[in-house]
C-alpha cells in the first residue's frame, strides 16, 4: 500500500533517486529565485532584457523603499488581513459547529448533508462567477471588504466541515458517553470534551484556511474594484507604471506578500504537522 522506502529500492532507483530529487528542487526554486532576483535590480536591467542574468546593479534598498513609500502597499497588506483573519475565524468556528453535529449524532439525512457540503467544493468557481457577483450587488456587498469575508466563510465551510467532521469521528466516542452520563449538555459536550481534543485540528486547518484566503486572486479581482478594499494578491497588478512595466516592484511586492503566511507556517509548525497526522495510525 505504502511506497518502498528509497533505502530498500534497487541501486538504479537509488540513483535516479539522487538525481532527480536535486533536479526537481532546482526546477521549483528556479521561479523563486528568478523573482527574488528581479526584486534587487535596477530599471536599466529590465529594459535591457536582463531577466535571468546578474543584476548588473543592486537596488535592494531603493527598490524595497520605493515600494512602502511610493506605493499603497501596506494599505493592500492590511486588507488582506482584514479578510483572511475574520475569514479564519468565522470559517473554522462553523465547521466546528456542523462537524460536531456530523460526527456525533446519527441522523437520516448526515449523509445527505455531509455530501452537500463536500460536494460544493467540486463546483468550478469559473461557473459562479457571474452569479456571486449579481448576487453581491443586490446585497449592497460588492466592493467591500465585508462583502469579500462573508463570501469566503460560505465558500471555506465545506472543506472545513469535511476536515472536521472526520477529525471528530476519529475521537474516542467514550468520553462524550461518559460525559453524558455524568449529566453534561450538548453544548457542555461540545465546549469542554470535545472542543479540547481538537487544538491540533484547529491550528492546522486555521493555517490553510489562511493560505487559502490570502493567496485568492480571482474573487480579489471579481468581486473587488477599489483601493480602499483591494487585498495584496490582486493589487500587486496596480504596481505597474501606466506606461513602464515595474516588474521590479511587483517581485519585491510578491515577495513581501508571501511572508505573512510562510511565517505563520512556521509558528504554527509543530500544530498544524500533529493536526495533520493525528489518527493517521492506529496501535
């Protein structure tokens, strides 16, 4: 069922091991390092061409200032934050609720229900496009930030029900029987039985539900017009010139606005690796 590990494979698979693990490392960090390399060069590099060569100068501070002062990037930072972080929240507090109730009770329709929320997942966000859209104007909520978050705790519910409600139906059932028993209510069952057991789960999937959300591009850019609620992914387009490209801005300003969730991965490391692999054996 499991791959062999690469120590007991045969000398030729060893080696192709060894090198092609480099080769495909080098590929995937190629674009990285091409970006982070674009971000220090000068204006007379990019329009000579020079996009894979050295920087024949080095415009770290000049480039990276420019960026904060010149441009309304931190304002595309803080939006970002202000639809991500309630995004999180109101997304993962749901999904405890309705995982809590697909694990737990034993009702006609769970399996019904459970498949309506897993099956939204598999709807091309092509196809609502126009729909979200309409929808949102008729609301009062296109162009808002407001309108960006509640459209994304609708849209992260259904996997992070899926996510919960198996991580609930992996835990010992014994302790909510005996926490009934002892006269506990639901919600007492809930809040201090249940809700406990699932910390790992939660820091996990509260970091890729952040990822999630602060990476979007495409609701960014439909349901979103302004500056005044543009997130860092769909403004990172507006820091091009008029006229002249600024690819040395955009990459600076890519680079910028991949460290937020990159750090929270790595605060969050040990939570969300013991999230991810809680249940996975038994024994």
């Amino acid at each position: 069922m499991f791959p062999t590990p690469i120590q007991q494979a045969a000398p030729a698979w060893q080696l192709l091991y060894r090198i092609g693990l480099p080769l495909a490392l080098l590929l995937w960090l190629l674009p990285l390092i091409a970006v982070a390399l674009t971000s220090v060069r000068g204006a007379a590099d990019m329009a000579a061409g020079n996009f894979w060569g050295w920087p024949s100068q080095w415009q770290l501070l000049a480039n990276y200032g420019q960026l904060f002062d010149g441009t309304p990037l931190l304002r595309y930072l803080g939006n970002s934050l202000l639809v991500a972080l309630p995004t999180v929240v109101g997304a993962v507090a749901l999904a405890c609720l309705a995982g809590f109730a697909l694990g737990v009770y034993r009702f006609k329709a769970n399996l019904l229900v459970f498949f309506l929320f897993v099956g939204g997942n598999f709807v091309p966000f092509q196809i609502l496009m126009v729909p979200v859209r309409d929808l949102s104007l008729r609301l009062g909520l296109y162009d808002s930030l407001s309108g960006l978050v509640l459209f994304h705790i609708a849209f992260q519910s259904g996997f992070c029900t899926f996510f919960m409600r198996n991580f609930i139906r992996e835990l010992p059932f014994e302790l909510i029987e005996a926490a009934r028993i002892e006269g506990a209510n639901e919600w007492q069952v809930f809040r201090r039985i249940v809700l406990p057991l699932m910390r790992p789960a939660l820091a996990a999937l509260a970091v890729l539900v952040f990822t999630f959300v602060w990476n979007d591009y495409f609701w960014a850019t439909v349901l979103i017009q302004g500056d005044h609620a543009m997130p860092v992914t769909a403004g990172l387009k507006a820091l091009n010139g008029a006229w002249v490209a600024q690819w040395q801005l955009v990459s600076a300003g890519s680079i910028v606005a991949a460290l937020p969730p990159v750090l929270i991965f790595f605060l969050m490391q040990k939570q969300f690796i013991a999230g991810l692999t809680l249940g996975a054996t038994k024994g």
